[in-house]
C-alpha cells in the first residue's frame, strides 16, 4: 500500500495508521462498496468512534451514500422546477429568481456542501447587495423546498434541510394603503368609461388584474347577482398573455355581487361587451387584452382627475385590500373572507382583519364608558 499501514481489523470495517500518523476509517457500506471517511482522524480512538456512529446509521437505515449528494445545486434546481406542476408564470417567476439569485452564487456548490452557515451567508449577502427583502425572502422559500425535497427523496440525497434561519422565508411588506369610498366611486368615475366596472369590480369583488381581465359575459348572472371567477389571465416576461386556473383551487369560487353596481354592469354588457357568452368582460381600445403596463397610465390619469393625490401610492390592486378590508369590518368571519377573496390559507387572509385606527378608538371608548360607569 505504500507508506506505514498500522491496520486494525474489526468487525465493521478497519482503520489504520498512515505516514503522516493521522488515522484513516475504512468500511464496506450497504451496497458492497469499499468506503473511506471523509476525514482523518487524530487518534485510532476518534477513527474507530466514527466507525460505530457509521454502522450504527447503517443498521438504523439513515445511512447517507456520500456520492449521492454530490449533484450541483444548480443542476438539481433546474430539474427541480421542471418536476413542479407550476403555473407558467408561476414557473417564469422560480425560473428569473433562480437565474439571477440562486444560480449564480450557489449553483456549483454540491447539494451535501450547501450548510446552515453557507445559507445564512448567502441571505445576508443578497441583502448586502441591495437586493430586496421580499425577493430575498422568495428566494429562501425556493432554497428551502427544494432542499426539502432533496432530503425526503429515496435514497435521500442530504441528512437534513440547511434552511433554518427563522423567519428567513417570511415576507413581511409594508401595510398597502387602503382607499375611502368616496375615492374609489370618484376613480370609477374619472377612469376611461370602458374601465370603470373594473374599477368598481376590483373594488367589491374584490378581484385580482388577472382575474378581471379574465373575464366573459358568462361570467356574470344578473339574475342572482353573482359573479363566477373561473380563469385568470398572465402575462409572460415575454409579453405573451394566457389564460390559466387561479392560483389555488379556491381562486374558482362565486362572489354575490352588491345591487347596487346592476346599473353599472348593465350599462358595461350593452356599451363595451360582444353577444357572445365567449366574450370579454374588459377590451382595451384596440380590442386587446389589457396589459399591467398600458393600463397603469389609464391609472395614473385617473387617478390625477379624481383627485387622489399622487403620495397616496395607491395601486388597482390596492382596492382588493380596500374592499377586503371592508368586508371584514362589516362582520365577515376569516372564513368568509378567505371564500371571497379567494384565499387556500388564512394567514394571507389575515391581514384584512388588522384594526383600523376608527375601530380601536371606537373600542376605547367603548371600555371608557364602562370605566366611567362603575366609578362613583
């Protein structure tokens, strides 16, 4: 063999003495395979303490092929999201995060040299780079299933997930503001006539863009004032738009609409809407499927006619937290809320039932006039 070989057989596996008079561990592991550790050791004590905690593993079945965690992370992402059933634009979202936050500091790293200490390095340096929070956080959720995945595969690739850092996965924004009525019915009014039902939609019905853009005449039941979501529409880094299921299996649902907005609705159907069932609910000018883009100048116009004033940072989308919001004051229970806007889980539902400053000062006074009552 070379070298001064102090061997010692044992009944799982040997260790021996080399040149440099570190120990070596060596054993057969379950497949047949001779196998070394992949450390030296000081001492024989230390060489044949690891081979007990080896075969210990072995006999427990949580023995790790050292081999098998050796695939670059990057190639195991890749594969990863092409396993997922994801939505497309869900699937485009993973793919840029991946391409520019995870590929290109971590992707050459092997999934079984990827620690708890190359994770918390890898967040804070992101961080450091400007990159934002709520990205950073999106990339860690990424990190984190897919590591999860690489732990419960069969064989299992790591011994454990080394995304640990607590509340790293969490993405906690800034509170969205929310709109008063009189400035949601005055947008409505000040927006392009083809896009005020949107406006009143995204208001009450609480509606994603997606889903507004999505919609057809038959959609909307009159009768029962109700409208139906059944699609969503994404638009593509690419420009491209589709139509697709929502997010989750409870983004189908039906929504009662107020009575109110008959009118409305009536007048969009005769004036903006073909007579086909088939039809889009919302056309641009052109006839074209609105798009994020073109539409947030429609916005932002409307938005100067109405008198909202421009540090407002109100967004369409802020008008689902708005009528959210509402629907919760008046009563509704995290339940209801979450059926109506659509929601699988209540924490994203949540948010919609933060006290607002009118209810705590309504509640304060509520206890002061019980203070007030019992003393003399």
């Amino acid at each position: 063999m070379g070298g001064n070989d102090k061997g010692s057989r044992r009944r799982f596996g040997s260790v021996r003495q080399l040149p440099s008079s570190k120990w070596q561990a060596r054993y057969t592991d379950p497949n047949g395979e001779p196998r070394k550790a992949p450390d030296l050791f000081a001492t024989k004590r230390g060489a044949e303490r690891w081979l007990v905690e080896t075969e210990a593993e072995i006999l427990r079945g949580e023995w790790l092929d050292p081999d098998a965690g050796k695939i670059p992370l990057g190639d195991y992402l890749d594969q990863w999201i092409k396993e997922r059933d994801l939505k497309a634009r869900t699937r485009e979202e993973y793919e840029r995060i991946a391409r520019l936050h995870i590929r290109p500091q971590l992707g050459k790293r092997p999934l079984n040299e990827v620690t708890s200490a190359v994770i918390r390095t890898w967040r804070s340096d992101r961080l450091a780079a400007g990159v934002g929070r709520s990205t950073v956080a999106k990339a860690y959720r990424i990190l984190h299933a897919v590591f999860g995945t690489a732990a419960d595969d069969e064989p299992p690739l790591i011994r454990r997930n080394p995304c640990r850092l607590k509340g790293a996965g969490s993405d906690k924004s800034d509170e969205r503001p929310t709109a008063t009525l009189d400035q949601v019915l005055a947008l409505a009014d000040a927006i392009q006539p083809r896009y005020r039902l949107l406006v009143l939609l995204a208001a009450f019905a609480q509606l994603r863009f997606g889903e507004l853009v999505a919609l057809r005449r038959r959609n909307i039941d009159l009768a029962r004032m109700e409208l139906r979501v059944q699609r969503a529409t994404a638009e593509m880094e690419d420009g491209t738009q589709l139509d697709d299921d929502p997010k989750s299996e409870a983004g189908k649902r039906p929504i009662t609409l107020p009575r109110a907005l008959r009118v409305d609705i009536e007048a969009h159907l005769h004036n903006y809407v073909g007579a086909s069932d088939d039809a889009r609910l919302f056309i641009g000018p052109q006839g074209g499927i609105p798009r994020r883009r073109n539409f947030n100048r429609v916005w932002k116009r409307a938005m100067c006619d109405a008198g909202v004033p421009a540090g407002a940072d109100l967004h369409l989308h802020d008008l689902r937290h708005t009528g959210s919001t509402w629907s919760a004051q008046s009563g509704a229970t995290l339940k209801e809320v979450m059926a109506r806007i659509g929601h699988s889980s209540p924490r994203a539902a949540m948010i919609y039932q933060h006290a607002t400053r009118d209810r705590d000062q309504a509640i304060a006074d509520a206890l002061d006039a019980l203070i007030t009552e019992r003393r003399p």
